[in-house]
C-alpha cells in the first residue's frame, strides 16, 4: 500500500493529478497571461527576462560602521538592494542607553538610537540610487523619518527614493510582539506614514504586509496566506477611511512572505495570493488602476526551518525555498546562511548565501521563462485549495469586525498555536522527517560563528551621551512637545517626527513621547 502525503498545510497529496482534479477550473479566468488579470502567473509579462529580482540580503550587527562595511562588502559582491536588521532595543523604541537595552545592544541587528547613528550607517552609500527595505514596525515612522533626513543630508530628493519601511503593526500583536502602543493609535501612525508617503515619497513602499513573521510563529501556509491579505484588507479600510484615495495610496503597499519546504505549496501560495489580493482590490475596493490590483512582495527564506544540528544541510534547504520564491515570482528575495540557527552570519556564511541566488538567477535556467510550471495539475490545483481555503477566513474574520477585533480576541494566534502544536507533534513523533534533526543524525564538528563584543553596547552609550550634550536641547525639547500636542490633537505626525529627527531626538525619546499620549498595549492572555 502506498505511503500517504500531506503539504505542511495538512492538504492531502494524491499520487496522481489529473484534469479531473481541476473541476471549474477555467484557465482563462483562473490563469491569464503572466501580465495580465488577475496575475496568478506574475505581474510583469515578461517575467524575469526583463529584469532580475532584488537581490537583498538582510544584515544588520554591532554599530552602525561595522554594518556599513558589511553593506559595502555585499554591494561590492554583486547584491542589488540593501536590506536592514536592527537590534532588539530598536525594534522596541529603546535607545541605546535605556535599562531594557542592556546585554541586546547590537546582538540581533544593527543599534540605531538617533540620526547620527544613521548617518553612520549609511555613509559614503548614495540612497538616491539605491533601494532600502528596513524591518521595523512600532518604531517605523520615526526609523522611515531618519532615513529620510539622512537622504536629505546626502542632498537627494525624496520623491527619488525607493526602498520599503516594515511598518506592519498587525503582525507584531498577531506573531513577532514586538508592538508599542495599543492597536488602534498604532494604526493611525501607520495610515499617517500611506498619507505622507503619497504626498511626498512616490517610489518609497510604505508598508511592507509581513506573512514571514506569521509563517515563523508556526503558522500554515494556509494561515500565512489568510492572515497576512486580510491584515492587507485591514490597512486599505483604514486608508480609506483616512480619505486617501485608494488607487493613490495602495500601490505603495508591498508583502513580505516566508518561503518555506514544501516546494510546491510554497510556489501555489506566491501564485494565489496575487489572485485574491487582485480581485479583493478590484471587486472588494474598487480599485481603478492596475497597479493597485497587483501584489508586489518579498520573500525570505524559512529561518525557523533551519537546523543547529548539521548547519551546512541548511545551504540545501535555503537553495530549495529560494527556488521556490523565484519560481513564484518574488520580486526580491533574501536568502538564509547556513549558521543562523546559531548566530547572525559570518562574512562568508553572507557570501555564500547571496551566491545561491546568483546561481538560480545566472545558471539554472528558471529564469528564462515566466510562471514555467503554470498549468501543471498538481499546481493549479493547489493554488485554488488555498485560494478557497483563504476566503474562508475572510469569512470569519469579517464575521468578527475585522483584524483588530480578530486580534482582540486572540483568535489568529489560537489558530497559530494550535497549527504550531500539531506540526511539533509530526515532528515528534517522525511523521515529517528533519534531517539531522529525527533522522540521519552524524557525528558533527563545530563552526565558526560571529560573535558580538560587549564594547559595542558601551561605544553605543558613549556616541548617546556625547549627542545628547552636543545637541541644541531646546530645538530638541521643543521638537518633542510639539510631536505630543499633534498626537493629541489628531494631526498627522509624520512632519513632526521629521522635525524632532533633525534636531537629534532620540528614538527613546521620541516613542516615550507618544507613549505618554497612547500608552503601552498589554496583550490579554490567549485561552
């Protein structure tokens, strides 16, 4: 008797596909051409032979030079976009200095507390030509904010700039908790970065509607799909509620996505979120334009699919998800090194990483022709399980109020959990096999890993305090009341926040400002 199969999903895999197993499926209302409505098979109609996807390695460690070598050294290797990681004190609003900072300076990305710390991290690199993606999301505005003046500095043009600001509050409370403020002022800093960047910043994403983190909790691909689009949904009725105009606005919105083992779930995920997201914008919004019907998006390896035993497998996985991502039609893509699960990358690590993606690009082939497996009976077919399996969960969502009462309630992090306890389970009791990890075990010999100083958290410390007395403190001062009263008075605080990052206010300085007109969220207990 033959074996059963299921995608990570739990969708069970018959050994044979056929047509018969796509009943009302209609290629042409299904399908289309790569270009065309409703982009199942990618958004451009030439694929990658007319350009190549971003090539964009997140990195981020210590201080903001020893990341700028790092920048300069992947740029000089052939990468095609810069990707930034920041600390867990960052990710917070902490600045350097703060009590909850110590020991995490510098340890989990690079240390940001202030535009100089900015200026530093991007010295001697022209942001007019080239594109930044920065992943922050409850301090984003005021990251986004510091980008911006250092742009200024440099004397670019802002309306030049490309690149895409995290900014994803709804995630934060649904997987990664790295939130600040309760959801709903959250938002409201969020829609007042879609306004501002409409006005002022064209080229610039100023979201990035993140499944990676979701998918990395222990979600399905099925979850990651649901939950990420009907946060996207989220965003759009709060821009328009805003006033914005929804064929203005939406354009600037970008996904990011976890691609994960499962090759061909993983790919049927890619195809059928452009689907949804296409009608749900045309049908649902009633976008005009066809660049807010088409979902541009990010992809990232599986980290929480790498192994600390026998780390060098991991080049083999990271080669296989990225395929994966290509063959979906990402539009960049960063790649895992193979020690992550130990440490962040070494400079070689990093290199082969990036390597892997000019190989598929360069030598494989699959770039030659766009959506090469679209048609395949397997794949359509579970393009449209996840595509039905989706709305569903729009269904229940809706049926609820939408995220934020979603949120409220705990329900997708129960439905997280619960796929997370089921997966273990498997793993637990070999029923998916991980290599090295509950079969194939050997004998293994340790690896180099980048290790962060302690000197870096005091160099932090000493650069704040030299700041802080340098500084003129009553622009800052004034900068900061002047940010509250337009929190509280409802006023869009993008230009305030811009004001108080060119008078040296720190990222502290400016989030316990807001925290004193918002709060801090406190997440209820999920039963």
């Amino acid at each position: 008797m033959a074996r059963e199969f299921t995608t990570l999903s739990g969708t069970p895999v018959k050994c044979l596909y056929t047509p018969a197993d796509l009943d009302g499926f209609e290629p042409a209302r299904d399908l289309g051409d790569p270009g065309e409505f409703p982009y199942t098979r990618g958004i451009h109609p030439t694929g990658y032979r007319g350009k190549l996807w971003t090539m964009r390695q997140f990195s981020g460690f210590a201080t903001p030079e020893q990341t700028n070598q790092r920048y300069r050294y992947l740029l000089e290797q052939g990468q095609t976009g810069l990707s930034v990681a920041f600390d867990l004190p960052t990710l917070m609003g902490y600045d350097a200095d703060h009590e909850m900072s110590e020991g995490e300076v510098g340890k989990c990305g690079v240390a940001i507390s202030s535009l100089a710390d900015m200026e530093a991290l991007f010295d001697g690199i022209p942001l007019e030509r080239i594109s930044t993606s920065m992943t922050i999301s409850s301090p984003a505005a005021m990251l986004w904010a510091m980008y911006l003046v250092v742009a200024e500095k440099q004397g670019a043009r802002w309306e030049n700039l490309s690149g895409t600001i995290q900014n994803d509050i709804l995630k934060e409370y649904i997987a990664q908790k790295e939130y600040i403020y309760p959801p709903r002022p959250s938002m409201r800093l969020v829609v007042d970065t879609f306004e501002f960047g409409a006005r002022h910043t064209p080229k610039f994403n100023t979201i990035s509607i993140s499944g990676y983190h979701i998918r990395e909790a222990g979600s399905t691909a099925l979850q990651e799909l649901a939950f990420t689009l009907r946060d996207g949904i989220e965003y759009v009725q709060w821009g328009i509620e805003r006033g914005l105009d929804v064929d203005q606005f939406v354009p600037r919105l970008s996904f990011f996505f976890d691609a994960h083992n499962d090759f061909f779930e993983e790919i049927a995920k890619f195809r059928a979120a452009r689907k949804i997201w296409a009608h749900v914008m045309r049908d649902r919004f009633g976008a005009k334009s066809e660049r807010a019907w088409k979902l541009r998006f990010h992809t990232q390896t599986a980290g929480c699919s790498l192994t600390a035993q026998q780390p060098h497998v991991n080049i083999v996985r990271t080669a296989i998800q990225a395929l994966a991502a290509v063959l979906g039609g990402t539009q960049s893509l960063h790649t895992n090194a193979l020690d992550e699960a130990w440490a962040l990358p070494t400079e070689e690590a990093a290199l082969l990483a990036l390597r892997t993606q000019q190989v598929i690009a360069h030598e494989s082939g699959v770039a030659d022709a766009p959506d090469p497996l679209g048609g395949s009976y397997f794949l359509e077919r579970l393009t449209l399980d996840l595509e039905k399996g989706c709305y569903e969960y729009f269904d229940r969502i809706d049926a609820m109020g939408g995220m934020i009462p979603a949120i409220e309630r705990g329900f997708p992090m129960r439905e997280i959990a619960e796929a997370s306890y089921r997966y273990q389970q498997a793993v637990e009791k070999g029923e998916k096999i991980i290599v090295g990890v509950n079969a194939f075990a050997a004998e293994e010999e340790p690896i180099e890993t980048l290790y962060i100083e302690h000197s870096v958290e005091e160099q932090q410390v000493a650069r704040l305090k030299k700041l802080r007395a340098e500084r003129d403190c009553r622009r800052a001062e004034k900068a900061l009341d002047e940010l509250a009263r337009a929190a509280d008075k409802g006023q869009n605080q993008m230009p305030f926040i811009i004001e108080a990052v060119r008078a040296y206010c720190t990222l502290g300085e400016m989030c316990d400002t807001l925290k004193r007109v918002y709060g801090v969220y406190q997440e209820a207990a999920v039963t």
